[in-house]
C-alpha cells in the first residue's frame, strides 16, 4: 500500500512529482542574449509610457538584452478583426519570441490604459500547445501626470499572475512624468531614472536565471493529472 493512500487519500500517485533540486540546474545553457518585448500604453505623439519604454530598451540593451518595441498603432480592439490581422500577427510572434517582457502604462482614470490591455489580450493564454507567456519574466512600469501612484502597476501585476508569467518584485512608476524628459526624448537624471536601472538589471538576471528551466517551473500537478485522466480515457476506448 503506498504511503499516500492513508495520509493523502485525494492525490493522484501517478501525476505527482516531488520537486528535484537538480532539475533547476539545466545541462546546457542558452547562450543568445535575452530576448525582451517592450508594451507601452498610449498613442499619443509625445507618449511618456513610450519615452520610459524607450529609454529602459537603451538600458537592456547595454546589458546585453536584445529588445523588440511593440509599436500599438493600428492594432484592433480585440475581438473586431480576424486573429490574421497583420497588427496581431506581429504582436503574437514577438510574444512567441520573447523570454521576457516589459509593461509601460500611463495611468488613467485610477488605472491602466485600454491600449494597454488590448494588447494584452490579443495575446492568448494558449495557442496549440504553446502557451506564449506562461514561464517568461515580466517587469511592469508606469507614468502618472500627477504624484506618484501604483494603481497601473498593481493592475499589471494581476494580468501577469493570469498569462502565467514570472512578475519580479522591482517595478517603476514616474510621477509627473512631463518634468522627467527632456526636449529630445531623453530621461533626465533622477531617483527615478535609478530606478528604472534597477528594474531592467534585475529583469534581465531573472529572464537568465529562469529561461532554460521555465518548463520545469511551471509544470504543474493538475494539468499532469488532466493529461494522464485524458490518455486513460483514449487508451480504454481503444479497447473496447
């Protein structure tokens, strides 16, 4: 009689694993740069979400990082085009690509921007059998014309948790963003600015600490047991 029988009458034996320390070490190291997504939130010409967003893609890529920044012009409201749309395609395959992500948000109205969401959404929670954000890291930022809030970070942090995502605990929010740029774009020195340093070094020590063990990490019991319960169920139609 197995040892689970009595103390753990509800547990599948078959689909449970216990965690192996060595599992987390991987045999071969990836050896690409990190690959990094950039989201920002507003479609304004002078876009503070933007200008943050572009001045962290500056500081991953000196890290090393290789960046891609959505540009979220053009892209339909979700479910008012065809998944084909090449707006969609686009996000979706950088989504594919990326081992991390970056989520830059103005605040607005207490929360973050639609445009933001939208481009969330449009990424699925699976596709097939590959689920585009589950396992990958994320880093979540935001502007505020106003004094400093956390709303749309605290917002994003949610989001993260549903597409499954590895959310660090740094994260970045500008107050009165408009005073923190200068004419041409650029961040001015600041506490914030240091910050946002902060944030983009640890995301990329997170992105390589956990890229080549994702799959690890994130497989899970229920989903190993609603595997085996779905094999069992062909197996025996077979044999009838």
């Amino acid at each position: 009689m197995s040892k689970f029988t009595d103390q753990l009458p509800n547990l599948d034996e078959r689909c449970f694993k216990l965690p192996q320390p060595h599992a987390l070490a991987p045999q071969t190291q990836s050896s690409h740069p990190v690959r990094i997504l950039m989201l920002y939130g507003s479609l304004r010409e002078r876009s503070y979400s933007k200008l943050l967003t572009l001045e962290a893609a500056r500081l991953l890529e000196a890290m090393g990082a290789e960046v891609r920044v959505f540009d979220p012009l053009g892209l339909p409201q979700p479910d008012a085009a065809p998944e084909s749309h090449p707006k969609v395609k686009e996000l979706r395959d950088l989504a594919a690509w990326s081992e991390g992500m970056v989520w830059c948000s103005p605040e607005r109205h207490g929360a973050m921007t639609g445009i933001l969401k939208s481009q969330i959404d449009w990424i699925p929670l699976s596709s097939g059998a590959v689920r585009p954000t589950q396992g990958k890291t994320l880093a979540v930022m935001e502007v505020c014309g106003g004094s400093q809030s956390f709303n749309a970070v605290n917002q994003m942090r949610i989001l993260g948790r549903w597409m499954r995502m590895i959310t660090i605990p740094n994260q970045s929010s500008v107050a009165k963003a408009f005073s923190e740029f200068e004419e041409d774009g650029r961040m001015k020195p600041s506490a914030y600015y240091d910050r946002v340093v902060d944030v983009m070094e640890e995301l990329v020590k997170f992105t390589l600490l956990t890229r080549d063990i994702a799959p690890y990490l994130v497989d899970r019991y229920s989903e190993r047991k609603e595997s085996t319960e779905e094999l069992s169920i062909r197996v025996n139609q077979k044999t009838l």
